[in-house]
C-alpha cells in the first residue's frame, strides 16, 4: 500500500485527485509496477515523490517501533564561562 505524501492528479486515472495522505491506489483502480515506481520516484511530470511505500503493520493501524537516532559522545570543551562557575 502506498500513501501520498504530495498533492497530484493521476493522469493515467481519468485524472483523479490525491491528496496528502489518501491511500493510493484508490479502491478499485489497478496500477501497474512501473507506474508506482514513476510516482514514487522522482522520474514523473512534478520531478518529485508523489506516493511512499507504507509498511503493512503500519497500514493496518499497528505502529512500527523506530529506531532512536544514536548519538555519538562528544568531549566538553571549557569555556572561560563554565570554568568561572
């Protein structure tokens, strides 16, 4: 399942509206490999991702745990301000 994540009109479905997060395809419309890959890509009429591909927990209402960033630790450097305190 895919999820709009930027406005457009599918031309090659009688020209019908997505707006930003509308599931795409709509129901009943078939699309074919090529024409996700165009959308979700940058190589369409608007040079840019229209659609994102959603992870099937996700689309079914089952959040899926993100990773936390890692951080790396840095050394503190003293200023003549901290060293004042």
């Amino acid at each position: 399942m895919y999820r709009v994540i930027k406005y457009f009109t599918d031309l090659h479905d009688d020209n019908h509206p997505y707006n930003v997060g509308d599931t795409f395809p709509r129901e009943g419309a078939e699309v074919t490999e090529g024409r996700l890959a165009e959308l979700a890509g940058s190589n369409n009429k608007q040079s840019v991702p229209l659609i994102e591909l959603v992870e099937e927990a996700e689309a079914h209402g089952t959040p899926i745990p993100k990773k936390a960033p890692v951080k790396k630790a840095t050394a503190r450097k003293s200023t003549a301000k901290t060293a004042a305190k």
